[in-house]
C-alpha cells in the first residue's frame, strides 16, 4: 500500500519541531522531579535507580531530537541536490544510520517507559505474579522492536516504495499494538489496585486520599495512549503522519514518567499538611488509632499509601511490605 497524506520532506520538518516543542516541556517536567524528588529527603532516602531511569530518558530524548535535527539538515541541505530523488527518496531511506538510530532510541525509550509502568505495577500489588503477563507482553515488545530496527536497516527499494504493506511495516504495526496493550493492561492493574486501596481503607485514608495519583495516571496512560493510537491509526490509512507520531512519541515517554512520580513526590511531601487543611477531626483520628494499634506497622504503611514507591531500597527494607 502507497503512503499518503503529507510528503514525507513535509513530515520530517513537522515532526522535528513538534518534537522540539515536547522535549521542551520533557526538560522543565526533568527539573520538577528532579525537586520534587529530593525536596525534603537526604540523599539517603533517594531511590537512586529511578532517578537513574528519568536520567536515562532524558539523555535517550536528547540523543532522538540531536540525531532527528541531524537527519532533517541531510536530506534538506547536505544532500538536498545530490541525493537522486531528492529530499522525498531521502527520508524515504530507511536503511540512513541515522534512521535506524532513532528507530533504536525510540524502541529502548518504550521499553524503559513501560518497564516502569510494570514496576509499579509490582510494587502496589507486592505480587510477582500480577506481572507475570505484563512482564510477557514486555518482552514481546522487545522482541518486535529490535526486529523492527533490523529489518529496517535491511530494507531494500520495494520497502522504501510500500512500506506499510514491506515486512518492516508490518514489524512496526505489532510493535505499536504490543506496546499499547502492555500499557493499557499493566495501567489498568495499577489504577485498580489504587482504587481498591481508596476503597477499603477510606476511612482511615479520608485525610490521605489517593484519588489525585489516581487521576494523574490515568491522564498519563491516556496520553501515551492516544499517540499510539494515533501512530496505528495512521498505520492502518497508510498515512506519513507516521514519521510524526513516531517522533512526537519519544518525549511523550519521558513526559508521562515525570508527571506520575512528580504528583506521587509532590503527595508524600505534603502528607503532614493533609489533616489540617482537610479538616479532619481529632474524634475520627482517635478511633482510626484504636481500631488499627494492634496492627503491625508495615501493614497500616502498606495499606495506605503508595508513594512508597519512591523510596530507596534501604527504606523498603527498614519497612517490609510483606
């Protein structure tokens, strides 16, 4: 099936500058975890390997746009009347090194972004077992993604001229959908289980609610949801808005990791401001404190909040969730 819609000359400008413009916002949304992160807490108490993880996708972005704004002044420019078929045969290329390179940071971006879904996922159940399809599902994403970027490098001219009908087109498309049902599923657990833990704990959580961290992930997962259900409806109409999406998608990975854990921090900072500005009273405190002193309190910290995700392991072992 021949593309359509936009030329793709037309399409490599658009999805640089959107790009741009989100890893704009991927950077200042960088700085606000990054404070919210370590505001109040001493290096200690750092989760060193998700701060490690939002680095990493930061530098996975910036690595995108560099080499994107790199592709873009080849094929508008450097090889602009030397390359025969000019600028359109030019990002028609796939097997361009700096093609295939994005197509690489972007798979190691999906993985990275969904790998941490997942872990949270885990965290807010304590089950290996809740991930175990997620986790699957990961792998196959993994495992679509490299074939995508391997086929791409091997592409030849009948790949260039009907790429959503050429093998490497259909290694996308199952990429794509892999990617969003694995985001979809392990979202899903997440919210459920936040929801539950709303539920059946609310009256000793009336001063501590969850509902704000709730939203924030479902307006993440929307998010990211929506440009993937983008790049595959443009998939199935043959559309170069493709290239657009594809790009576009790349910071919005970043942007929906810092906006979760920004919310979860910004929670856990302000949990001793909660009672007073809630308005709670020291009646309802007194009986939640009698009907939960005989438990343990791990359990009373397992049950009520989850923005323990974010501390380090040395807190996670101080207080066992099991």
């Amino acid at each position: 099936m021949p593309s359509s819609g936009i030329p793709l000359d037309t399409a490599a400008i658009m999805a640089s500058v959107l790009e741009g413009i989100l890893y704009g916002f991927s950077v200042l949304m960088f700085i606000g975890f990054i404070w919210a992160f370590t505001n109040k807490n001493s290096m200690r108490d750092v989760n060193w390997p998700i701060t490690a993880v939002a680095t990493l996708l930061l530098v996975l972005s910036t690595a995108h746009i560099v080499i994107g704004i790199v592709h873009l002044e080849a094929g508008l420019v450097q090889y602009r009347d030397t390359f025969p078929g000019g600028p359109m045969a030019f990002f028609a290329d796939f097997t361009r090194g700096t093609f295939v390179a994005k197509n690489a940071i972007y798979t190691l971006q999906t993985l990275l972004g969904d790998g941490v879904v997942i872990y949270r996922c885990y965290v807010v159940w304590q089950s290996v077992w809740i991930i175990i399809l997620p986790c699957i599902m990961w792998c196959g994403v993994a495992a679509f993604g490299v074939c995508s970027v391997y086929y791409f490098s091997h592409a030849t001219t009948s790949d260039f001229e009907n790429f959503f009908s050429s093998e490497p087109g259909h290694w996308v498309a199952t990429f794509l959908a892999f990617t969003l049902a694995t985001n979809v599923l392990s979202t899903g657990l997440l919210a459920y289980r936040i929801w539950m833990i709303e539920r059946e704990v609310s009256a000793i959580c009336a001063t501590r609610t969850k509902k704000p961290i709730l939203r924030v992930l479902i307006d993440a997962a929307i998010l990211y949801s929506a440009a993937l259900c983008s790049s595959l409806m443009c998939f199935a109409l043959g559309n170069n808005g493709l290239y657009v999406m594809g790009d576009m998608s790349v910071p919005i990975v970043s942007i929906t990791f810092y906006m979760v854990f920004i919310r979860i921090a910004t929670c856990r900072n302000n949990q001793h401001y909660v009672p007073a500005v809630s308005g709670g009273s020291a009646e309802t405190e007194r009986r939640n404190s009698r009907q939960y002193a005989m438990q343990p309190m791990h359990s009373v910290y397992k049950q009520t909040d989850v923005s323990f995700m974010l501390d380090s392991p040395k807190v996670l072992e101080t207080h066992p969730l099991m």
